[in-house]
C-alpha cells in the first residue's frame, strides 16, 4: 500500500517539472508510506512514490522501470495474481529483477498495452509513462478500492494523486468549492460521480483507465458488473458450495505479504467469516482488532470476543471517549480530503491505529453490504414499491393527499408520524422516491428549504441522484433488488471504500477487503436475488455458508454497523460543536444554507427528534472549508509530524468554540 502522484505536461508548454513541488506532493503522501519514497523525472514528466513495504520489503522500490527503462511506473496497491503471470511473461522474454508486484504491471503492459488490467486480480491504481508512445496511463481496480485523483490544466497539464491535498500542493489547483455537486453532497453524503467537492478535481472512476496525450484525454470502462442470471446451477447448495469456494480462495489470496497481518473484528458476520476462514489458513494465531464507545448503543464487543476466542485470536480493542472522537474530528477531515460522510470514519481510524501497533496489513469485511444485500433498505423499498402501486390503484389521489396530511400533521406520536413518513403513504410512486429520496441525508424536498437562492444561482446542476440514475439507466440489473444494488456498488460503496482506505492509510496501514475480489463480485452479482435477500434474511448464501462455522448469535444478529452515539452527544455538552460550525455566523454568513431552515433542524434535534446524519453533514462541511476552502491551519498540518499543532477548547457555559485538534500518532 502506498501513495503515488505525478506530473505530465504538454510540448506545447515552455516548462519542465519542478521537482521540488513534486516533493511537496509527494511528501503530503508519507502516512501513505513511511518506509520508502522516490521520483522519477524526465523533463515535462515527473512520478513519485510514497511506500509502505508489503510484498518483496527490498527489491519493490518506485518509481519502477522497464528492462530498457522506456516505461515508468508509480503503482498503489496489491497484485494478488502476480506470481501465476510471470511465468509466461518470462517465456515471453521479459526479465524480472525484483519480486514485486510491481514489476509484473509493467512486463503485462510490455505485452498487452491498455488490456494489461484487465488480467490483474487485485486492488489497484497506478501511473504508466510510456516514452515511446508519449503518454501517460492511469488506471484503477475495479470495485474503486485504491483511490485516484485527478487535474487537468488550462494549458492541458495532467497532475494525478492518490489523495487530493496533494493536488494542492501542486500549485496547479487552488482549493475552491465546487458548487455543482452541492445538492448530490447534501443528498448522499457525499459526491457520489467522478466530481468531488473541489473545483476542477475528479476522480478516475473504478474500473476506467485514462490516457493523457499531449493534453489530448481519453477515458474508457474496461470492467462493470453483470447482473444477468447464471442458470449454471440449479441446487441451492451447489450456489453455496461455489460461493463458499470463491470467498475462501479470495481471502486465501489476500494472505500475500512479507509482513505480519490482522483482521478488523467487528462481531458482524463478514468479519467473523473473514477471521474464521483466515484462523484456518495460517499457522500462528491470528491478530483481530475490535473497538467500541462506553455506551451501550455503540458497543459490539461482546460478539466481537465471541468469535475471537472460538478461533482463539490474538484480541485486542479500544474503547473511544466523546472526547476522542471530536478532538479527532478536524483533522480526520482534512485525512479524509472531503467532508466526512460516516461517523464512523473515526473509529475505524482509531482501531487502525490500534493495529499498526502490532501489524501492517489488515483484513476487512467492506463491500458485502453491498454484494449480498446487507442493509435493511433494499427489503423496506421491494415492499414500499409493491405496497405504494397497489395504493395509488385502488386509492383515489383526494384521498391519498388526506392520509399523507394526516400522517404528516402533528396529531400522531412523534416516533409513529416518523416511521409513516417513510412509507408508500407519504412517499411518491417510483425508485427515485421511494430509494434515492428516502434514505438521502437532505432529501430534494428538504434542499429546497436548505439552499439559499445565492446558492442555487451558482448550481448549475440540482439533481441528487444523477450519477446513481445513471447506473440505473446503464445497468443490466432486471429486478429491483439488483437495480440497488447495482447503484450502491458504484455510488455509496465508492465512498465506504474512500473511508476504508483514507482513515487506514492516516495509520500507515493496509486495509484489504475479501469480498471485493472481482471474481466473487461477478459470481455474487448473477446470483438468483433470493440468494440474496429472502424475506427479511439479509446475506442469505453467506449465512448459508457460514452455518457450523459462525457461532448462532453471530448468524442470527441484526446489522448495527459501526454504531456511534453522535446525535445523544450533540444534545448534550458537545451541542456548542454545533453552536459554532453549524449555526454560527461564520458558516452561516457564507451564503449556502438557509439559517431558518438550518436553526430549525437543530432546535428540533435538541427537542428530540433525530436530525443526526443531517447536522453532522453540515458540520462537517463547515470543517471542510474552514480547512481547504479558508486554508486555515492547512500549512500547520503536515502529515510527516506525530503532532498536530491545534488543540480544541469547548467552553459549554459561553458556547464558544476555539481550534479544533488531534495529535494523530499519540492521541
């Protein structure tokens, strides 16, 4: 694991690279790796490496060249298939001088050109300088779980990273809010396309390769995934033996290192078959890492210990305090490079630190969700729409209009009128209602109150869900339950994956995810749905395959995630957070968000209702541009320091809020 970053810069342009800003890149990267770092120049071209030694410790340093030193390459991530292709590249007369992973990307693409991807098997992103040709080639894996930015000049310069602050430091960017993606940021979390929240940055899509030619850019798909059906078995267990096979073979492969490895425990089921199927291939008791709050509603420990001591692991955990957490959480923003869309970011950062104690590559359950149908809203929205055509059949639309404000007055109990909302009685007819809309943090309804018209003037696009209707539009998913699924593994799934990455990479250590193996996703893809989702049996096949292996309470508990007390905490002393970054003057002076609408969201949240996901969106985002958008303290944070200069001081009394902080190696 590592960071990568580089230069290209057309004839046309009177420049050459300059190496010290190429240092500067390249050194914002060093949590990405500490171990090692290089670069490569050659007048308007420039690549470096930041590295985190995992595969051949001595002999896979970068940038890397081929034999006649005509190729360069600055690569991200782990090859898993790396030692089954070397052999025919050397009948084909490619000579290898290292071990590494590396070296065999440039042999294939010696050999295949652009199509090299398409025969690795692995997490990936990397950047090719081709002399000959004259052109540089980036790609990235699949699934999207190595990240890769991205910034075209005027002039028609190319500068790519693997996080964006190194974009920054460029000097070819400066760090301005991009204003398009306000209502997909406000509505999903996150920008869930190719553009981010900075003005001028993208991010190669998963999948895509781009080639940069003298200014000249082209990009293509090289990867998606079928959801056509396979009739090639017809016994249930026949689909669970299969996909038992490929699940194990997948984390087998992900055993590929020269260094100690771990596994993220949660107490969940995808950890717990991750850590089950490991504990049996290796010889040495395995190392599981678990954390947790005091409260008892964000705290799984119990199952946690539960299965590390059925494969009698090498345990250990953290427990986080509210004050860790915010102290935490500025900073973590600035890891994270965009707002951040999960709370739970920060303990994953907080367990990853905890393993870096003791490993340096960790095995994790991300993307089953996704596969296997994990989340409780693919069931909610099959019977809401079935429920919600049913309805507007057989109930005149007078009548509909009644029932919704009625639902929607104040006569009901609050906890009922909130569950009502969410159905087919308050929600319009089709998936962008029922899906999209309803499990959006600020739905298109709340935008329209949340956006001043100052704002609105500088969107040039308003729609929320572009990226994901476009998926929708593009997929081969027939049924509805694959249409989610198709949406989240290519919109929400990105960003759990730049969460994965970003906060284990701010520990300097490598996060791998068995369930994202190609070969498993397009096995999972084409699996009949009820292997799936089966009434409300989320991951049917996967529990399947775990019967025997998992204890019962394992099998049987209902998904928590990766619970965080935030929204008790923020009606409690921490609510001076929201006093200064959410209704404060200075956030509320920019001229973005309603202050009406925003002071309203907030009394109600004090009042008990839960607005949780929303004030935590606009906080964060307040955060975010105090750090980019305002460049304040952004030269004090240097990722190469154990200490971070800021320290917060929350005054409950006043409600006054100083510098936030967090010493990112000792804290």
């Amino acid at each position: 694991m590592c960071g990568i970053c580089g230069v290209a810069i057309p004839r046309t342009v009177n420049r050459t690279v300059d190496q010290t800003r190429l240092e500067q890149m390249s050194n914002s990267l060093t949590h990405r790796g500490p171990d090692d770092s290089g670069l490569y120049i050659a007048s308007r071209v420039g690549l470096a490496h930041r590295r985190l030694s995992i595969v051949d410790l001595d002999g896979g340093r970068q940038p890397m060249p081929n034999e006649d030193k005509k190729i360069w390459i600055t690569f991200n991530g782990e090859i898993y298939n790396h030692r089954d292709l070397r052999p025919e590249l050397e009948e084909h007369g490619h000579v290898y001088r290292t071990f590494s992973d590396t070296e065999t990307i440039i042999h294939l693409y010696e050999e295949s050109g652009l199509a090299a991807v398409e025969k690795l098997r692995g997490m990936f992103a990397f950047g090719i300088w081709d002399s000959e040709r004259q052109r540089l080639v980036l790609a990235r894996d699949r699934l999207g779980i190595k990240p890769l930015y991205y910034a075209i000049t005027d002039n028609g310069s190319i500068y790519f990273a693997s996080e964006i602050k190194a974009l920054i430091e460029s000097g070819a960017i400066k760090p301005c809010l991009n204003y398009d993606v306000l209502s997909d940021y406000a509505a999903n979390r996150a920008p869930s396309g190719e553009e981010t929240l900075f003005k001028g940055v993208k991010r190669l899509a998963p999948g895509h390769t781009l080639v940069w030619t003298e200014g000249h850019v082209q990009i293509n798909r090289y990867w998606d995934a079928s959801f056509a059906k396979d009739s090639e078995f017809s016994d249930e267990s026949e689909y669970v033996e299969r996909f038992d096979a490929l699940f194990h073979e997948s984390v087998k492969l992900r055993l590929m290192a020269d260094v100690p490895l771990g596994v993220f425990l949660s107490g969940g089921i995808d950890s717990s078959a991750i850590a089950v199927a490991m504990s049996g291939m290796v010889q040495d008791r395995i190392k599981t890492f678990s954390v947790a709050f005091a409260e008892r509603e964000g705290n799984e420990l119990e199952y946690a210990r539960a299965v590390a001591r059925q494969i009698k692991a090498d345990h250990h955990e953290v427990v986080i305090t509210p004050d860790q957490f915010f102290d935490a959480l500025p900073d973590l923003v600035y890891q994270e490079d965009e707002p951040m869309a999960h709370p739970s970011s920060i303990p994953l950062y907080f367990v990853s630190k905890l393993a870096a104690r003791h490993v340096k590559v960790v095995l994790s359950g991300e993307g089953s969700d996704e596969l296997l149908a994990g989340y409780g809203k693919y069931g909610k929205t099959i019977y809401n729409v079935a429920l919600a055509r049913a309805y507007r059949l057989v109930t005149p639309a007078a009548a509909r209009r009644l029932v919704k404000n009625a639902v929607e007055s104040n006569v009901l109990p609050l906890s009922i009128r909130q569950k009502l909302e969410r159905t087919f009685l308050c929600l319009g007819p089709d998936v962008r209602d029922i899906y999209l809309d309803n499990f959006s943090v600020f739905s298109r309804s709340r935008q329209e109150k949340l956006f001043t018209s100052q704002a609105r003037e500088r969107m040039q696009c308003s729609e929320p869900y572009g990226p994901a209707l476009g998926v929708m539009m593009e997929s081969d998913a027939a049924t509805l339950l694959d249409q989610l699924l198709a949406v989240d593994l290519k919109t929400y799934l990105t960003e759990l994956l730049m969460k994965q990455d970003q906060m284990s990479m701010a520990a300097s250590l490598e996060s791998r995810v068995p369930f994202l193996d190609h070969k498993l996703v397009e096995f999972a893809a084409g699996l009949p749905t009820n292997m799936k989702l089966r009434g409300l049996t989320t991951k049917y096949i996967l529990r399947r395959a775990m019967k025997g292996k998992l204890p019962p309470s394992i099998l049987t508990r209902s998904k928590m995630g990766f619970p965080v007390p935030l929204g008790r905490w923020l009606r409690g002393s921490f609510g001076a957070l929201l006093d200064e970054y959410v209704l404060g003057k200075r956030a509320l002076d920019r001229g973005i968000f309603e202050p009406g609408y925003v002071k309203e969201i907030a009394a109600r949240h004090r009042a008990g209702e839960d607005h949780t996901e929303r004030l935590w969106s606009l906080m964060n985002f307040e955060i975010w541009q105090r750090r980019f958008i305002d460049g304040e303290n952004i030269s004090k944070i240097n990722p190469q320091r154990e200490a971070v200069s800021a320290r917060a001081a929350v005054s409950s009394a006043g409600r006054s809020q100083s510098r936030l902080a967090f010493d990112l190696r000792k804290g």
